[in-house]
C-alpha cells in the first residue's frame, strides 16, 4: 500500500474508532444497572405514623423521599415536589426520610434544624426555607447562624428551637433514617419512591405522569 | 524521539479525555436524573447553569474538542508540518486554558466536584504542559 492509501487507512480507522467509543458509551448509559436486590426496588421500610409527612393520610398516592438539604439534586427536585403539591396536595402524601451525606458538611445540622422544627410543628416550614436558600447556608462557614435566623422567619420559639436541637432523640430519628437507608441500599440523593416502588423522573411532566398513572388506577 | 513520546502520549490522553468527555455528554442528555452519590459527589456540576455555552452541553463541545485533537495529532505525526505543529500546540493550549477555568468555575462558584469533569480538565491541563514543552523543544 502506498503512502497516500496508508494514511487514508488511518483515517479510516479513526472515523470507526471513535464512533465505537461514541456508540459503546451510549449503549453503556442507556442500559440500566443490573440489581441483585429486590430491597432497591421497593420499599423496605413502611410508613410509619410518626414520620415527618404532608398532605392526606388518605392519599391515593405516597411519596416517600430520601434526602439531604445540602444536596443540590434534592433542591432542583424540590421545585417539583412543590408544584406537585400545590396542584395535586390534596390526592399525594408527602413523607421526608432524612438521608445526609457526609460530603455534605452542614447537611447534618441542618436535619437537625428541620427535626427541631418539627417540635413546634414546623419541620415542612424548615425544609422549604433550607432548600430556598440553600445557596447561603450551605456555603457559610456559620450555617448554625443561618438557621438560627429561619427560625425566626418561620416564627418558632427560638430559644426551644436551639435547645431542642441538642436533645439526642433528633440525632437518634435522623441515625434511624440513615440506617433505613442503608439497608434499602440507596446510592445517593434524593431517592423517591411512589407507592412503595422505587420512581425515577427528570422533569415535572415525568413526575405528573407517574402520579397519574397511580391516581388512575 | 522524545519529542515523538511526548505527542503519542498527548494522541493517548486524549483519546482518554475523548471517552470521558462522550460518556459526560451522553449522560448529560439522555441519561438518569441527577443525583447526588454517597461516594461520588453530585450530578449537580454537570447539570448546573454554567454546563451550557451558546445553548451546547459543555461535555459535548469537550467532547468535539478532544476529537478535534486527536484530528490535529494524528494530522502532525503523517505530515509534520510546521502549520501542523503549530496547530495541535495551539488548540492544546486553549484546550488547557479552558481547563483551568472550569477548575476554577467547580472549586470558586459551584462549589460542588463532578468526578468526570475532573478527569477530563486534568487531561486538558496534562496536554497543556506537554504542548508548552513541545514549543520550548522545537525552538
């Protein structure tokens, strides 16, 4: 072969090359990860009367969330829990599991904020207020002075509010959580399940089409 | 000779930062929703608003760029032009530049780390260097 076919040769080559790298990556991505477990897929832990929930108990549809405040694919899905709950509140119980990372280095302490809410019956009024401003909060190095100042906003007893986040029981319901998590295997946040099956979505229209399909059933 | 290693290992690295770069876009546009990982940071950096520029995924141009030097290299070691070597030496060095800001864009603004954004502004910056040592030889 001459030098001219050599290097067209070598174009040749280049062109299938990297279109079997582009055609494998997508093959890769698009198939879903084979699970052993059943446990990803469903439910392990049912709802239980004392969990942090929204909306009616009569609900036809259940959603169960694992999350972190500080996680920043909990706060994009927040916006679409919210609208869900304005245009569909009445039909969807809302149920928050707490899920903090440890790469999240306030995601703790804000949990606690939220649990400690939650004693005056504010915990949904925290969890709003920490996923609207998780900009300032989560990248202060104070966060405590930040949730100190929501409490106010949200009207809490300040004072009960800072001594009920040192009582152990929010430390003990939040390591509770974790642990559920963990057994039911999940890999990051926020992690949904609708009616007790794990549910993945991308966008709000994905979302009301999941809860509609159940609401139909 | 040397001068030879170095340019097969800038053609290897980014075939490299080719793979990586492919897989981010991919994922970006078709791929699961974001997430956050127990153990391998957020989906968030890849999805934020600075990994759009004139309505492109940053991933995909990565992964036209890295294409482009592979392109570029393999240009150089057939012909060995001048224009060639200038060439594939530029566009490394913008491609590093680039880098370096999106380093700096995760770390400063974004506050957040996404594992294959990393691998591939390491390989932008590696091929950087490697094409200033170039530069500094062939004079």
């Amino acid at each position: 072969m001459n030098k001219k076919g050599q290097e067209i040769m070598i174009w040749v080559l280049i062109a299938i090359g990297l279109t079997a790298i582009v055609l494998g990556m997508y093959a890769a991505v698009v198939t879903p990860a084979q699970t052993d477990n059943a446990n990803t897929e469903t439910l392990a832990t049912p709802v239980a009367m004392d969990e942090q929930r929204k909306g009616s108990e009569s609900a036809k549809v259940t959603i169960v969330e694992y999350s972190d405040f500080q996680c920043p694919a909990c706060q994009y899905y927040y916006n679409m829990t919210k609208q869900l709950e304005r245009e569909r509140g009445d039909q969807v119980q809302f149920i928050f599991r707490h899920f903090p990372l440890q790469s999240h280095q306030h995601a703790r302490t804000a949990a606690i904020a939220a649990e400690a809410a939650g004693r005056q019956g504010r915990f949904w009024e925290m969890h709003d207020m920490l996923f609207e401003r998780q900009e300032e909060w989560s990248k202060s190095d104070d966060a405590r002075q930040f949730l100190t100042g929501y409490a106010t906003l949200i009207g809490l007893d300040v004072g009960k509010f800072v001594g009920d986040a040192q009582l152990p029981e929010l430390d003990e319901r939040i390591d509770s959580d974790i642990a559920e998590g963990t057994k039911q295997q999940i890999q990051g946040t926020p992690t949904f399940y609708l009616n007790g099956r794990v549910v993945q979505f991308r966008s709000y229209e994905e979302l009301q089409q999941l809860v509609d399909a159940e609401l139909n059933k | 000779m040397k001068k030879n290693i170095i340019i097969w290992i800038m053609l290897a690295l980014s075939i490299a930062g080719f793979i990586d770069a492919v897989y981010l876009s991919i994922k970006t546009i078709v791929g699961s929703p974001i997430t956050c990982y127990a153990f391998s940071g957020c989906d968030a950096v890849a999805q934020s608003k600075y990994s759009i520029l004139f309505g492109i995924p940053l991933s995909l141009l990565g992964a036209l760029f890295y294409a482009a030097t592979i392109v570029l290299i393999t240009y150089y070691l057939q012909h060995r032009t001048k224009r060639g070597f200038q060439q594939m030496t530029y566009v490394a060095i913008f491609g590093g530049l680039f880098s370096l800001y999106l380093f700096a864009l995760q770390a400063f603004v974004i506050g957040a780390w996404c594992f294959y954004c990393v691998v591939s502004d390491t390989i932008g910056v590696i091929n950087m260097a490697l094409a200033v040592y170039l530069m500094r030889v062939e004079k």
